[in-house]
C-alpha cells in the first residue's frame, strides 16, 4: 500500500514538473540559450579535435612521406641529367619549398619537425648538384636557410621531444658550420652532440663522432693540383713548292721533227 502510495506520488510530481515546463522555460529562456551554445561549442571542438588527429593528419603524414620517398629518384634524375651536361638541380628547390609549406600549415609538431629538417638537408644537397660556378653569396644565403630551418625544428621539439630528430637537427648545424668554413665550431657541435647522454644510440650522434675523428684528415690536407700540360702546337701546313715560292715550271718536252729531204731510196 505504501509502495503504491509512493509511485503515486513520483506520478503526479513529473505530471506537475511537465506541466510547468513551458512556463520555467520562457522565464531561463536566455540561460537555456547559453547552455546550448555552449554545449554546441564543446561538441563541435571535440569532433573537430578528432577529425584534426585522424583526417588531417594522415594526410599531412602521407604527404610529407611522399615528398621524402621521391628525393632518391630525384637525385638520380639529376645525375642522369648532368652527365648529359644539363643542370636539374632546380627541382630539389621545388620540393624544399612544398615542404616549407608542409612545415608552416601542419599543426602536429612533429611533422613540422621533420618537413624542416628535409627542407634543410635538400637545400645544402641543391648546392653540391648544381653545376656551373658558384659564389660564395649563394652558399652563405642557402646554407643560412638551412640553418633557420634547423634551429625552428629544435624549437618546436622543445615542446615534444624526440630523440632521433633532434640528434638530425643538431648534426646538421655542425654540418651547415662546415659548409661555411667554420670549422672550430662544427667541431663544438659534433662534440656536443656525439657526448650527450640523450641523444646516445642514435644515428646521428654516431655520424658526429666519426666526423670529429676525420674531419682533420681533410681540413689539414692540402690538395697541390698538377698543372696541365702544355697544349701541341699544331703543325705548320706545308705548301707544296715551298712557302711564298711560286712553282717553276716544268721543261717542254720537245718531239723530234723529221728531216726535211729524206735520203733518196738506193
């Protein structure tokens, strides 16, 4: 009796709570509205936060792969062409610059990251391609970008850190000092990198140790270069009657004549 009692109760309670309804909602009409914006910003975040982990950045990771997995076939392509004397050593620059672009509109860090550090590694491979003479302004000012690139990805790996991609952009700025004839300091940086307990079994930091045991094999050597031989003379052409001397000319050979009163008969 009590149970039923009570289940009445609860009854008429959500009957009267159902009847005042419209009324409670006209009066917090504006504190209703709040909330559901609220909960549509919320929402809506979310959803965008996870098409952002899963969409886009399997697009950008694929892109950025791809621009990677091309630079072999590349780099042979150039070859081919400078053995036929043609310089195509500007399409390096073109996928450096669609990865710069990669590196400035991805929002994941790490792909940020690693589009820099290729970037880089491209624009110092563009000079040693590249055919024709070329200025000490063209190295610093490449090299130089390479190195901003270097130093933007150590900034972004402040921030979430990985190992092996930081030893790379570390080794690179040695390697970036040496293109510039900065030798002392690539040497302070492959020490660095080679000695930091962090950065241990990584690739890079096994390249820096090596360069610090070789790089005096190559700065103290100096290479004497053997002069060229001399070019021949070309042969003197030879008239055939002699230099500046006409030809003479040949003796008339002269046909014997008859008598003119043969012998008479006998």
């Amino acid at each position: 009796m009590r149970a039923e009692h009570r289940h009445e109760l609860k009854t008429n309670e959500l009957a009267q709570w159902l009847f005042n309804l419209p009324e409670w909602a006209q009066k917090n009409l504006r504190t209703i509205i709040y909330v559901t914006v609220v909960v549509v910003l919320v929402l809506g975040t979310f959803l965008y936060q996870r098409y952002q982990k899963t969409v886009v950045t399997g697009r950008e990771q694929t892109a950025v792969t791809g621009l990677i997995g091309q630079l072999p076939i590349q780099e042979s392509q150039i070859a081919q062409a400078a053995s036929q004397g043609t310089d195509a050593s500007y399409t390096l620059l073109q996928t450096a610059n669609e990865l710069k672009n990669l590196s400035q509109n991805s929002r994941q860090e790490t792909i940020k990251v690693l589009a820099l550090i290729k970037e880089a590694q491209i624009l110092r491979a563009e000079l040693q391609f590249r055919q024709g003479a070329i200025t000490k302004q063209d190295i610093e000012s490449q090299v130089n970008k390479a190195k901003d690139d270097y130093t933007k990805a150590l900034t972004y790996l402040k921030k979430t850190p990985n190992r092996p991609l930081e030893a790379q952009a570390r080794f690179g700025l040695g390697l970036c000092e040496e293109d510039l004839g900065n030798y002392e300091q690539a040497k302070t940086i492959y020490k660095e990198v080679a000695q930091d307990p962090v950065l241990d079994g990584t690739i890079a930091a096994a390249a820096a140790k090596y360069r610090l045991e070789t790089m005096d094999s190559y700065i103290n050597t100096k290479i004497a270069l053997k002069p060229a031989p001399p070019a021949p003379a070309a042969p003197a052409q030879e008239l055939p009657y002699g230099p500046r001397r006409s030809p003479e000319p040949k003796p008339a050979v002269i046909a014997p004549q008859p008598p003119a009163n043969p012998p008479a008969a006998k």
